[in-house]
C-alpha cells in the first residue's frame, strides 16, 4: 500500500516545500498534497502561495511524484477548471491529482467570493463537476444551472480516455452525494476515527444506490495526523486542533486515538492498521503544521514510502 504525505498550513517556505517534496519523491511517496486554493490566512505574515502556480511549480521541479492540492469550486469557472486539469494532464502526463471540495473560510469575503450555505456550496460543486466530466470528454457544453452557466463551452486537449480521477473531501450527506455521483476518490474528511468514518460510509453508500453505482467502485484516502516524536496525549491534541478548527466538535476521548505519535515502527504499525480498518486506498501522513525539520524526520523514519 502506497502512502501519500500532506504538506500544508503555509508553514513552509517555498525552497523548503520543494526539497521536501522531492525527498518524499525519492523515499516512494505515491502523492504529495500541498496547499491548495485560498485567499488570506490572516493569523500570519508568511508567504501564502496560489496553490494551483504551486502544484504546476512543483510537477514541474520533480519527476514521478504525483501533485495534488484542493480546488475550491468558488474560485473557479468550471471550463477553466477543466482547461488547467487537462493542461497539466498533457504536458505532464499523471502527474497531477485533481481534488476537490468547497471550502468554509470567512476570509474569501475580503476577496469579493460568495459566502454561501453548505448546501449552495454542495450544489456548486455538484454543477461543476457534471460540466467538468462532459469538457473532459470532448463535448461542446451547454449549461443553465444556478451556479454554472455555459455556453457551447469545449476544452481543448481533452485527458485520454475522455477522464481524469476526481479526489473529493467530504463527511455529510449533502457532499457525500456529490462524491456517489462524480468522484472516483472520497477523501474521507475525519480523523482517523472508525465510528465516525463508518457512518459517513453508509451515508455515501446510501447515496450511490441511489446514484446508480456501486460503492465499492470509490476509493478512499484519509489524512492521518502523525508525528515521529516523544509528545504527550495533551501535546498532540492540542497540536492537532491548532492545524484543524473544523474538528472542534469532536471530543479528545474520540479523537486521541486517532493520533499516531511515537516511534517510527509504531506509527509505521500504527498507519498500516487505520489503513486497513477504514479500507483506505492510501493512508496520507498528515505533516500540516510542522516546519522543514520536523517535517523531514517524519519522512525519513517511513522511508519506504510504502507499507506493506
């Protein structure tokens, strides 16, 4: 089983996250995720880079390693969406791991974005992906939906066999829907926590019957918070909610056993059980937060990049 690694939270400078990312090429890492699409990240000063010039920085500075970070569907026009992914598809073939979801940063009204309920976002996406998937398939597109209007739209070159994967994130019933009916990927959007992955599992296989497909057909990937360190439960817990507010409703019983922390066999061990436990396709070492150092020592202590 293939790993992936998680580099994100603009923690890096843009010389580190290279030289990171090329040594997680060189240890087999399958996939690198970095920061993806954002407007402000107010608590901070550093550098926050456009995640879509990163990603097609970083296919560029590397050889085999896959290069995925989140699209975020009200900072797109869907032709163009489908444009840059089929773009990099052609000038890189496979390199580019294309990922989606919506988004909820009160920052994107400093920008003139749409603040908009879940559920609009949901349907946004939904809109989107459907018009992505028929560009993508050579067509000449034609919408006149609440959020995606077109117009005979077409995209040129088209990915080979008329597709690319999709990778969504999701955990609730309204984007669970729009991972049954357009995505090959469900980025699992919890901690690794069985109970809470297992609901959102039958509320995603609920979706896809009634989709028409089957749900074993979607993979799954999950971020799995992991530190090569001595911390104490308190530490890590704090360390993770610093990196993940959205996780505030869940309760340290829950949510410590989901931490890997400790020693690189263990959490080598550790990984491999939460990957079989929740059918992960492939576990991702969620590195978020750390700085160049400690970022590194985790890499090195899982240096095959691969778990067996």
């Amino acid at each position: 089983m293939k790993l992936g690694v998680a580099f994100t939270w603009h923690c890096l400078a843009w010389e580190e996250l290279v030289s990171l990312v090329a040594r997680a090429e060189a240890l087999g890492y399958d996939t690198a995720y970095v920061d993806g699409d954002v407007t402000q990240v107010s608590r901070r000063e550093a550098d926050v880079l456009d995640g879509w010039t990163a990603t097609t920085a970083l296919i560029a500075r590397t050889q085999r390693i896959r290069i995925a970070s989140i699209r975020l569907v009200q900072h797109w026009n869907a032709a163009h969406l489908a444009q840059v992914a089929a773009s990099a598809e052609r000038i890189a073939p496979g390199r580019h791991h294309f990922f989606a979801s919506i988004g909820d940063r009160p920052e994107d009204r400093a920008w003139g974005l749409p603040l908009l309920s879940a559920s609009e976002r949901a349907a946004w996406l939904d809109e989107t992906l459907d018009a992505v998937r028929a560009l993508w398939r050579g067509e000449s597109v034609t919408r006149s939906g609440r959020f995606v209007t077109l117009e005979g739209a077409r995209v040129r070159p088209v990915p080979p066999g008329g597709r690319l994967p999709i990778e969504v994130a999701a955990k609730g019933a309204r984007l669970l829907a729009v991972v049954a009916r357009h995505a090959d990927i469900w980025n699992v959007n919890w901690p690794a926590i069985p109970a809470r992955v297992a609901a959102s599992a039958a509320e995603l296989a609920r979706a896809c019957r009634a989709a028409g497909r089957a749900p074993e057909a979607i993979r799954r990937r999950l971020w799995i918070f992991t530190r090569i360190e001595p911390l104490s439960g308190s530490q890590a817990l704090a360390e993770f909610r610093r990196w993940n507010p959205w996780f505030g409703g869940v309760p340290d019983g829950e949510l410590a056993p989901a931490l890997v922390i400790g020693k690189p066999d263990e959490c080598g061990e550790r990984i491999a059980a939460l990957a079989a436990q929740l059918d992960l396709e492939m576990p991702v070492v969620d590195l978020s937060g750390l700085d160049a150092a400690r970022a590194r020592e985790v890499l090195e202590a899982l240096p095959a990049g691969e778990l067996r």
